[in-house]
C-alpha cells in the first residue's frame, strides 16, 4: 500500500522511482495498534521536481517522516539528479 503511494507521489512531482525496500528489521511496536516502519526510495529526476516530492510528503496525512536525503550530481551529459530518501511511516 505504500509502495503505491511513494510511486504515486514522485510520478506526480515528475520524478522516476528506480528502486524501494521496507529496510530488514524495521518494523517497530510502538504501542499494541501502532507500528513504525522504515522504507528506503531511490529516485531520479530534476532537483525542482524533488522539492514538490517532498512538499507531496509533507502535506500528507503526517504518517509519513523524512528521515534522510543523500544524492549524487547527474553524470556528466546527463540531467538527472539521483536521490536517497529514507522514511518512516506508521501504521494502525
């Protein structure tokens, strides 16, 4: 289900979601109905693009953290961006 949404979100900032994982031992018990879980996206596009993903995400329903952002120049000739965010969300 949130694979869905962070594919659906960075197509609509115009940014190409190359790869995701739920990161091994993730998931947390914070209380009997609620869980937290860490997911990890690789996406690439323009920097402008990644600005509105995360704006996208900060306007959401708040279940969803950024917890950290690296990326890497585009390779000379290219004009995409490659990026690494890790999010945690919760689950009820």
């Amino acid at each position: 289900l949130m694979y869905d949404f962070f594919q659906k979100k960075a197509t609509e900032s115009g940014l190409v979601q190359k790869n995701e994982k739920l990161n091994s031992g993730s998931v947390r018990k914070e209380s009997l109905a609620k869980k937290e879980y860490l997911f990890s996206l690789e996406l690439s596009g323009s920097y402008p693009a990644f600005k509105n993903f995360l704006a996208i995400l900060e306007k959401s329903a708040k279940i969803v953290e950024v917890e950290n952002i690296s990326f890497a120049s585009p390779a000379k000739g290219e004009s995409a961006f490659s990026f690494n965010v890790s999010v945690k969300f919760y689950s009820y």
